[in-house]
C-alpha cells in the first residue's frame, strides 16, 4: 500500500480529483466500521453537544483520516462519529473545516462527499451564526431555506467529475423543501419555536461591520456565517438531500452596538444547543 495521502492545507481539490481522495477516505472509514449511516450531520461551533444524543460505536479523528488534518478552530472537536441516533444509523461530523482556516473549498466539502459515499442519502448542516433579521435575536432557530454564497468561492471550479454530479447544477431546490418541512414538523413536535430565513455566507474570520450587516439584509439574509454553504453546494451536487438549520448566537454586528466576540458565540450555543439538539433528534427519529 502507498503511503497516506499528506495534508497540504490550502491545496486545491477539483471535482474531477474528488474521486480518488474519497476512495481512500472510503477504505480508511471501512477498516474501521461497516456502519451505513442514512444521515450525515455536520456540527457547528459549540453544537457538538447532539453527539451525546448518540449511541456511538466508532469514532475516527480527522488526523486518522487520508489528506486530513486535526481540527484546529476553538469549539470543534475534529472527528467523525458512528452510530446509531434516534435509533436511526447515522455519521456525526463533530466539527467542521472552514475557508478561514485556510482551507479550499474542495477540502472543506470532503466530509459531506464521503457520507454521501458511505450511504448516506440525507445530510443536515448546522452552524452558529449572527442575526440579520432584527427579529431574530441570540437563540433564534432558523431553518435554513435558501443561501447566499458570498464567498467569492466554490467547491465546483476545476474540471468537473460528471459520474458524481453536472458541471451546472441547478440550485433552485438545494434546500430540500420536503426536509425542511420536516424539521419543521420535528419542531412544534419538540415546542421548540424554529424561524425560517436565507443564511449568508461570507469567509471570515472577521466578523461582519455594520455596514456589512445591513448591506445583507438589503440582500435578502436573514442570518449571516462563515460555513455551511460550500457543503450545501456540493451535497446538492452530489445527489444528496440537504437541510439545515442555524442558531443564531447574536444579533449582527451594529443593531445593539455590542461588540461580538466568539466567547458569546460559544456561550450562546451553548446555552441554546440542547434545543437543537431535540429538534434534530426528533427529526431523524421521523426519518
Ligand atoms: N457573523 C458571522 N458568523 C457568526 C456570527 C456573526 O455575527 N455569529 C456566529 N457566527
């Protein structure tokens, strides 16, 4: 066998190199567990807390994964979690890559890719995140119905791979209404009140001035973050269903006057997470 796959961070990743990547992540994920989760879930900051919902029967560190680093951001734990919730099997990616730790936007889709690969048809995205919409103050749920990639990148650019998805894929329908209908349901099953926005995604790190703030309410957000998005893209891409939803830790920048800082952040997740996690606990248990 060849030596693993190094981690270069910043390497870009084009959808036609997607392929050979994720077969060696495939064969490291299957020396380790047959398990065929039927939903991927991709922790935000401080939201790791769903993982204790789950009965977990293998957990791999990213740095035991091909061409992965250990997760570096504060509040992200750096692994892959196996088993079953709600009773349902399911993957748990407890943290998450972003653009802002240098990372590409192929590297950043590749936990996404490979859950679809290991089965898993539905993937459902959270994050923490900063309210646009002034009614939505810290502790607001919002799922998430349609995104702006504000970036100014793209998993997608580079030769396309036409065996995983089109070279133009249609983002009309990324978020998959009938799943957000669900999370929805799983909601007012739970009594947990749940918003509905647009999420914008822009790099980081910086949070957002207050110009920023409300040049993106003019745009159509209703609540803005530095993930999510470039995941969302290439699921979609991939053939897999996506949902998601957002816990706002704040409001944005410039509509109280205080300052952000990431201790609120993770305060804020922390304090609202357990909420979170009953919604998508009841979600999944519906599946
Ligand atoms: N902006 C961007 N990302 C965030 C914020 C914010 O206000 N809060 C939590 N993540």
């Amino acid at each position: 066998m060849s030596a693993a796959r190094a981690f270069e961070l910043g390497r870009e990743i084009s959808p036609a190199e997607q392929a050979s990547h994720l077969g060696e992540l495939v064969a490291a994920v299957r020396a380790r567990t047959a398990l065929e989760p039927r939903v991927g879930l991709v922790l935000g900051s401080g939201l790791g807390g769903l993982a204790d919902e789950m009965q977990v029967e293998m957990a791999i560190p990213f740095g035991d994964l091909p061409g992965w680093p250990p997760a570096t951001a504060p509040g992200h734990a750096g692994r892959l979690l196996f088993g079953r919730l709600a009773g349902v099997p399911a993957v748990i990616q407890q943290g998450r890559f972003h653009l802002y730790e240098g990372h590409s936007a192929g590297f950043v889709v590749q936990p996404v890719l490979l859950m679809g690969l290991l089965g898993a048809g539905i993937v459902v995205l959270t994050n923490a995140a900063g309210g646009v919409n002034p009614a939505f103050g810290a502790g607001t749920l919002m799922v998430i119905h349609d995104h702006l990639n504000l970036t100014g990148r793209h998993p997608l650019i580079g030769s396309n791979d036409p065996a995983i998805g089109e070279r133009f894929p249609d983002m009309t329908r990324v978020w998959d209404p009938d799943l957000g209908a669900r999370l929805l349901t799983a909601s007012e099953v739970e009594n947990v009140p749940l918003a509905s926005g647009v999420y914008a995604c822009l790099t980081g790190p910086s949070y957002e001035t207050p110009a920023e703030v409300r040049m993106l309410a003019t745009l159509g957000a209703d609540a803005v973050g530095m993930s999510t998005v470039p995941e969302a893209i290439a699921a979609h891409w991939a053939g897999m269903r996506v949902c998601g939803i957002s816990l706002v830790t704040n409001p944005g920048a410039g509509i109280t006057g205080a300052q952000l800082s990431h201790a609120e952040v993770l305060a804020a997740a922390d304090a609202a997470g357990p909420r979170l996690a009953r919604v998508i606990a009841r979600f999944v248990a519906e599946l």
